[in-house]
C-alpha cells in the first residue's frame, strides 16, 4: 500500500490557496488570508519557525 499511495509531506502556506477548481468564495477567503499575512508587522513564518522552550513537552496525561 505504501508503494501504490506514499505519504505526502505537510502542507505549507495559506490555507484554501492553489486549488485549481475552488468555488470564489473559497478563493475569496485564500484571498482574505494573503492580505491579513501581509498586513502582520512581523513575519508569521518566522514565528512560526520558533523553537519555545518547553513547546514539545508532552503532558503527563494525569499520571
């Protein structure tokens, strides 16, 4: 199964944008995202490319 459908990476970027038949509402909010990323005063990418500490601490799940 792995050989006939590999794993795909992660998808990147705004959401809703790069499909080639959406509906214009839905480019419509793809559209909205890319203005509201520019519009930021600071690089959202590079936010979200933070390492914080304590981030990829996983809980004890009530242990």
């Amino acid at each position: 199964m792995k050989k006939k459908y590999p794993d795909k990476p992660n998808a990147e970027g705004i959401p809703l944008t790069g499909l080639s038949n959406a509906r214009p509402e839905t480019k419509g909010i793809g559209d909205m995202g890319k203005r509201n990323l520019r519009q930021t005063p600071f690089d959202a990418t590079e936010y979200l490319e933070l390492d914080i500490p304590g981030s990829k601490v996983d809980g004890d799940f009530g242990k």
